[in-house]
C-alpha cells in the first residue's frame, strides 16, 4: 500500500527517518564495542578458536547492518510518500547491502579458517596465500550469483556468456594460470609448504608464502628471491625440511700418516659430543661418529658425522666443533699437516 505520493513528508518524518539512521549507526558502533569485549572474553575461556573467527568476522560489519536496519527504518518511516519505482529502488538498495554484508562475513570466515588449517597441518607461523585468495574469490563470486538472482537478474545466460568468455580469458592469460595451477599443484603435493627450507639452483631460503604467481624465498642474508610456480613446479630442488627438518652434517679433516687412528677417532668423537651437548639445537637421540675415507697425498681424512635439528642450525655447531677439536688436537699431540709433496731427485754419478 502506497500513500499519496505527491505529498511532501513532514518535518517530523524527515526527522523521523534521519534519527533511525543515525541511531541505528550510534547504536551499531555501541554495539560493536559491548559484542567485541563480550566475544573476546568468551573466546579467552574456550580452546576453539571458531568463536574468535566468527568474533573478528562479525566486529567490522556490526556497523554495516546496523545503519541498514536504519535505512531499512526510514524507508517504513517515508513509505506513504515513494512511488513505487523510488519503493523498489530502495528494497534492492538494501537487499544488495545486505547480501553484500553476508558475503563478506563469510568470506572473511572462511579465509581465517583456510589460515587456521594451514598453521595446524604445517606447523608453521606463515601460511600460504594462494588458497586465501581462491576462497575469497569463489566466495564473492557465489555471493555476486545470489544478489543477481535476488534482484531479479537470471544468471543463466549469464553463466554461459562467462563460460565462453572464460575460455578467451584462459587463452589470453595461460601464463598466470599456469602459474596458479602450478601453485596449488606445489600446495597439494606438499612437495613445498611454508616454512619449508629449501635450495633451488644453488640458493637457499625458507619459503616464505605461495601465492597465486609466485614463490617467495627468504634467504639467509634476509634477501628475498621470487620463483614463478610454473618454474618451481618443473625444477629441481632439494627440500631440507621433509622428510624431517633433522640433518646430518659432516666436517671433514684430515691427520698425519703417523697418528694413531683409534686415538684420533675417540678423541673427535668426544669434541662432537661436548659441542652437541652444549648446542641449543641439539638431537640427544643421536651419537656423533667418525668415518676414516682416504689416504690423501698428505693426511688420512675422515669425517666427523653430527647432527642438528634445523639447516640453519649447522652453522654455528660446525665453527663450534672446528674450534673445539683445533684445540683438542694440539693438547694431545696430533697433527693436522700441511699439504706437501715429496721429490726424490736420482743421484748423479761422478
């Protein structure tokens, strides 16, 4: 039922319809603030973390439903006087707010919860954005197919002009879709995951993110070095962190011809055991070793096998235990030579 369109809303409807709008918006803010502290408080005494996703998703939008319950208010308020045209202009406007604002929260829902399962499954504090964004995305995209088919729009037509020109839009950007699908192919593999160290054409990083063109990989010097995803999908490189991020290390030396070798290998053994004791990152399940493997020109060498918990981790345990048998040799007697040559020159006759 309409009213007499003609007729001008009185300044008590004028002021009617602007107090429901603007106290809708006061109220929402007040609102929002009571929800955030009441949420968080719940969400403290819970171990689900699905309260504190629902509680960061709602936060924003609280305001947002608020003032259109307001605009919601004032089109009650200025009925008598839309026309029906101004009428339905006015519903759409807030079914389209409305829908939008679900859309949001839910996309915002489902983003986290793609992050909480890729901090749970990988273990690490940085996960990968490819799947965030293809969540967003799919979730907008439904969203946008709902609001269309609410106003009215039929999406069928729709559906099949996107069909055909989606297969124009693959060919023009095979590029980036090659780069996606070969980020998602990486992802599920689990071949390459976030936080993952790893070494691609002699350099090595910890992979910081996967998004939907690239590969990020943090260096040791803290420099970053970007890998298209087609690029790492077809190469190849060494994971340091699958099967487990645990990795043997070896020190090699050598000692003169004259050395006791029982002696030389109990006493590189017990340096192991002393610098990997006191490692912050040490593996106490494993027992440092020793492995005699040629008669070199000058020394018998060997290698001193140790173990440590991360890549990164071998550094510093390798310039302990140099350090550590540099001394320990010298106290006990035993030699580490130079590398030398001996010339036997035939003796003249006369």
């Amino acid at each position: 039922m309409y009213g007499d369109p003609t007729m001008e809303p009185t300044l008590l409807e004028w002021v009617s319809a602007l107090g429901a709008i603007v106290g809708s918006l006061l109220l929402g803010f007040v609102f929002a603030k009571l929800l955030e502290r009441r949420l968080h408080r719940a969400a403290a005494l819970t171990a689900v973390q699905a309260d504190d996703l629902l509680a960061a998703a709602l936060r924003p939008l609280l305001v947002w439903w608020f003032g259109t319950a307001g605009l919601f208010a004032a089109k009650l308020i200025l009925a008598e006087h839309l026309t029906p045209r101004w009428d339905a202009l006015a519903s759409r406007v807030l079914l389209t707010l409305l829908i939008g604002s679900i859309t949001v929260a839910i996309a915002q829902m489902a983003a986290d919860t793609v992050r909480l399962v890729a901090l749970r499954s990988q273990g690490v504090r940085s996960s990968s954005s490819l799947f965030i964004t293809l969540t967003r995305i799919t979730i907008y995209l439904l969203g946008a197919l709902v609001l269309l088919q609410s106003l009215g729009v039929r999406i069928t037509p729709l559906l099949g002009a996107l069909g055909v020109g989606g297969i124009a839009v693959a060919l023009a950007l095979q590029p980036t879709l090659s780069n996606v699908f070969s980020g998602i192919q990486l992802l599920a593999s689990g071949t390459v995951r976030p936080g993952d160290f790893v070494e691609l054409d002699g350099r090595q990083g910890v992979v910081t993110d996967v998004n939907w063109r690239y590969t990020t990989i943090r260096g040791l010097p803290n420099n970053l070095t970007i890998v298209p995803n087609s690029r790492l999908s077809d190469a190849i490189f060494t994971n340091y962190s699958l099967p487990s991020p645990e990795m043997s290390i070896t020190v090699p030396c050598g000692v003169a011809y004259g050395s006791d070798l029982a002696h030389v290998e109990r006493v590189a053994v017990e340096v192991a055991r002393e610098a990997m004791a006191e490692h912050p990152a040490r593996t106490p399940a494993f027992d440092p070793f020793v492995r005699f493997r040629a008669f070199a020109d000058s020394a018998i060498e060997f290698d001193t096998i140790l173990r440590v918990t991360e890549f990164a981790d071998q550094y510093v345990l390798r310039h302990d235990f140099i350090k550590r048998l540099h001394a320990r040799f010298a106290a006990e007697g035993i030699r580490i030579p130079f590398p030398q040559r001996v010339v036997h020159l035939p003796e003249r006759s006369g």
